[in-house]
C-alpha cells in the first residue's frame, strides 16, 4: 500500500549521525581498553610480574565502584569533565605500568606494587569513560532512534578494540612494549580532544 512507512535499511539501523558525538571519542580511547584486554597479562609477564591477573581484579573492584556512583556524578557534572578526569586517571594508570618497566622498579623492589595499582586507575578510567560516552550517544539523539544509537556506540567500541588488537602487536614486535604504552597514552590524550570537538555545549 501506498500508505504503508518505508522500510528501513541496514545502515540506517546501525548508524545514527547525532551519536557520533559520543560514538567518535569512544572509538579513540577504546584501542586502551583493548591494550589491557589483550596485551595485559602478557606485559606483565614480559616484565617478571609476579601475578599479573592481580591487575584485572583491581580494575574489576575500582569499576565496580566508581560505576556505582556514576548515575549521580553524569547527573552534577558535565560530561566533558567526566571523560577528562577518566582520562586522566587512564593516563596515571599507563603511566605507572610505564615506570614498571625500569631499573629502578627492579631495583627497589616494587614493580609489583605499581603494577597492580595501576589497575585501580585504569578501572576509574574505563569506568566513566564508557557510560559517559554512551549517555552523550543516546541523549544527543531522538528517543526513536536510540537503539541505532546504542548500536553505532557498540560498533565504536568494537571497531577500536578490534583494531587496536592488531596495530598493538605489530608495535610490540617491531618496537617493543614501552612504544606501544606511550602511544596508549597517546590514544586517551586524544579522545578528550576529540570529545572537546564532538561534545555538544549544552
């Protein structure tokens, strides 16, 4: 019938313009999130860590936490704040597994310490980074579309995990694990200019 409302396509289903906002800077810092899933307990290993695996229940703990309180933070401060103190936190922790990988944590004995630490900012970061970005993605778009809404954000955050599994291996081959790190650094430092740029101001 003549009447009958279009159907939609594929693309259409999947990707939501207005998402963007919170899909793009999700897509950016998200090869971090794939550094410490794929790459972690490798590192820690390399390294001589005692038991890496100790790193991921740290962050399990500080997400777990920090998600527990993040309704009411999304609720007081601006979202563009949020995703900056994640990244901070983010870089603190990558910065700290960084330091692991020196004579003098060797040397003083508490590379294991600091590795382990480390999870709990990395755990803060990926705690309010991820909610933050999809409350931006979903409130930047009509209610009717917010199921395209959520599915671009999921790509986002496939697509940079994805990728990051591949360009973070052939980095740690060529150029080692301290490279790598650094550009991961890099990564979070990014996200919060490009969230700067896509964030809407109100």
């Amino acid at each position: 019938p003549r009447d009958a409302a279009p159907r939609e396509s594929l693309a259409s289903r999947v990707f939501e313009r207005r998402a963007m906002a919170g899909a793009l800077p999700l897509l950016v810092i998200s090869p971090a999130f794939g550094f410490a899933i794929f790459f972690m307990g490798l590192y820690g290993t390399t390294i001589g860590v005692g038991n890496p695996g100790v790193f991921f229940t740290a962050s399990a703990v500080s997400m777990v936490a920090i998600r527990l309180g993040a309704a009411s933070l999304m609720d007081r401060i601006a979202p563009f704040k949020l995703l900056t103190g994640a990244a901070v936190a983010g870089i603190v922790a990558f910065g700290m597994l960084l330091g692991c990988n020196t004579a003098l944590a060797e040397a003083g004995g508490v590379r294991d310490a600091v590795f382990y630490a480390s999870g709990i900012f990395y755990g803060v970061c990926i705690g309010i980074a991820l909610p933050v970005n999809q409350s931006v993605a979903v409130k930047n778009t009509p209610p009717e579309r917010w199921g395209a809404a959520n599915a671009l954000f999921q790509l986002a955050n496939d697509v940079g995990i994805g990728i990051a599994c591949i360009v973070w291996g052939i980095v740690n081959d060529g150029l080692g694990f301290n490279v790598t790190i650094v550009c991961v650094i890099c990564c979070i430092a990014a996200a919060v200019a490009v969230a700067r740029i896509m964030y809407p101001r109100s």
